[in-house]
C-alpha cells in the first residue's frame, strides 16, 4: 500500500517550465536553481512531476544525478548522459536493446564520437554536443543536473558548467524562442548559489530559488490514502500527521517510515500519540547526533565552524575580522597553520564543504537550528 502511493505536483511542474519558457512571472530562461534540503522530495519531483510536464511539452529531457556516482567527474556524468540522449535520438538505444554493437556516431558532419570510449574527442566540445542533439532531435533540451553543487568539486566539473553556460548563451540566441533550458537542483543553498554568486562563477546574476516545501495538502492526502487500509478503529488524524510530518523536517520517506511502523503496532487506540512519539524521538535522535558532533570538537574547530553558520556566504576564514574572532574565541591568538588544520578537520568529519576553488558552505544546513537552539540555551 505505501509503495503506490503517488502524490503528483503537477501545478508547480507548469508553473517550473512556463519559466524556463520565459511566460508568467518568474522568468528562468537563464536556468532555474532550486534549493532545498535533503530528503524533502526534490528529486522526486524532478522525476514524478517535471519531467512529465517536459515530455508533454515535446520538449526532451536529459537528467544526470551528480551523487549517482561521487567517485567519477561530475564532467563525466553529464557527457555521458548526453550521449545516452544522443544515442536515444538517433535509435541507437533500440539496436543496443536488440544487442547489436553500437560504437560509433558520427555528429557534426564528419567527427565519430565513440560510444565504447568515455567522454568525448579532443575535436567535440560539450557546446557543439548540445547543439548536436537538439539539431538531430528537433525538440528544445531541458538539461536537469541534480545536487548541482557537486560539480564544483572538480575542475572539469567546473568548466563543463562553462560549457553548459556558453552552449546556452550560443543556442538560444539564435531564435525567437529557448532551445536549450538548464535546470540545476541542490541540497545546500550556499553551496548552489557558489555557481552564481560572483562574476568568475559560470552562471553569475542568476538566483537561488527556494525549492517550496511539501505542506499540509500532501499529509492531509497521505493520512486519507493510509487510512483506506486501515479498520475504522485505527485510523491516523490529520492534524497528527501534520504534526509528526513537521517534526522530522518535512521529510516524506521518513513520515511513510513511521506511520508504516506505527500502522502494524497493532495498538489500535493510540494511533496518533504512537506517531508523534516516533516523531519526536527522530527528531531529538538528529538532534543528539548534532551535540555529539559539536562536542567532539576542539575549541578552536567550534570557533571556525560557528563563525561559518554566522557569516554564510561571506565567510573567509583568515581574514583579519576572522582571526581576531577566533582569538576571543580562545583567548589567545589563533595561527593560520593552526586554522587551516581545524577547516580540514571539520572537512574529515563531514561538517563542512569547501569547492576546488576554496569556497565553503556547512554541510548539513539543518545543523544552524540545533547550533542556533544551543547557543540561546546557554545564556
């Protein structure tokens, strides 16, 4: 029963793809950035709900999931997901699925691009591979990168955004109308906007947008479809739902988790306070796990890590503003060998992310409510 449950945002897919058309409000013809944290349903919806909507457009979809594999080049994986596009077009994917050896393509008149090879010719860039397949397609492309941010780690991640960024410019204005639509997903806000936020980034002067939350439509509709396979005496409450959806930070897997445990407990009369209770303790679990962390810290490792969640964006580490910080952190000065130890510690232990260009963002942003919650605590 929970595995078929299916809720379609439909609506917010429209609204999505009239922007990247440039119609409506929102104009997002120079890519659309959403930001939003893990497990809420963003790629999901990308999957469920967009690109449907993209199919139903006539337009052609290409998605590449940067954390599919973390161990190979962002680079890579986006080349390789258009060339499986590029093979699809051109019914190349029917002859692989009747087993006959496809190796070779030829593109751009004369050049091959060797299918049994990864990457791409030194003769082929990723600008004319684009243009390539939306020529031999003769639909727009809508290019989908998930965890978007990732390509940042690598500096042929780094200049396939380039590429990317130059393709569009190039592509689109040739016509009347977007050929080529970029659409860029990421669990870190700092960490996406870290492709838009300065003038050497590829695509400075776009904006992060906030990925919208699921809300109370979709516990109200969950509560409703659960309760179907439920006898009339144990059934869930929808304000309880709510509730416990709030509590484990809007997160559906994690909901589904404990109402599927809850559901078969086979304490009929305490449906709802069973659901909140699981809630709650998920919740001070995660929240534990963050004082636990925390607290293994040496001094000087919190006082870089709280001088992150309070400057964001803005944070640099070894500016003057910031050693005199960390001096009245410790209440001695603070040296730079010293400092770069303590970031590539909080590194080690997965509480910051720092680019291949030295930018840093904190890796789990649902860490700044614990720290936020245990600083006001303490005075």
């Amino acid at each position: 029963m929970m595995n078929k449950f299916v809720f379609n945002r439909q609506a917010l897919a429209q609204s999505y793809c009239d922007s990247l058309e440039g119609k409506g409000i929102a104009n997002n013809t120079s890519g659309l950035f959403l930001a939003g944290p893990r497990r809420v349903g963003k790629s999901t919806f990308l999957l469920r709900d967009l690109m449907p909507e993209v199919a139903a457009r006539h337009w052609l979809s290409i998605y590449v999931d940067l954390w599919a594999e973390k161990a190979t080049d962002p680079a890579l994986l986006i080349i390789e997901m258009i060339k499986t596009a590029m093979l699809s077009v051109s019914g190349g994917l029917k002859k692989v699925t009747r087993k006959v050896q496809l190796k070779k393509i030829t593109v751009l008149g004369a050049v091959e691009i060797d299918f049994s090879k990864p990457g791409l010719p030194k003769s082929v860039t990723l600008v004319q591979l684009l243009e390539h397949l939306i020529a031999a397609s003769k639909k727009p492309v809508v290019l989908i990168i998930d965890e978007a941010q990732h390509a940042l780690s690598t500096k042929a991640g780094l200049d396939a955004m380039f590429a990317i960024k130059s393709a569009r410019d190039q592509i689109n204005l040739r016509g009347e109308t977007s050929k080529l639509m970029l659409v860029f997903t990421g669990s870190n806000r700092d960490k996406l906007a870290q492709l838009l936020i300065k003038k050497d980034k590829p695509f400075f002067g776009s904006e992060v947008t906030a990925f919208p939350l699921l809300g109370r439509d979709y516990t109200d509709f969950f509560t409703d479809e659960v309760n179907k396979s439920l006898s009339a005496n144990n059934q869930f409450s929808q304000a309880d739902m709510w509730e416990a959806f709030q509590l484990v930070g809007y997160k559906p897997e994690i909901l589904r988790q404990i109402a599927g445990r809850v559901a078969i407990s086979n304490e009929a009369q305490s449906l709802s306070g069973l659901l909140k209770k699981d809630a709650f303790l998920w919740h001070d679990q995660l929240w534990q796990d963050y004082a636990n962390d925390y607290e293994g810290l040496t001094e000087l490792q919190k006082a870089v890590l709280c001088l992150l969640i309070e400057k964001g964006r803005s944070w640099s580490p070894f500016s003057e503003e910031a050693m005199g910080f960390y001096q009245a952190k410790l209440g001695e000065p603070a040296k730079t060998p010293s400092v770069q130890t303590a970031i590539q510690a909080l590194r080690d232990k997965g509480l910051i992310w720092q680019s291949g260009r030295g930018s840093y963002a904190l890796e789990d942003e649902g860490f700044i409510e614990w720290f936020n919650y245990h600083e006001k605590s303490r005075v």
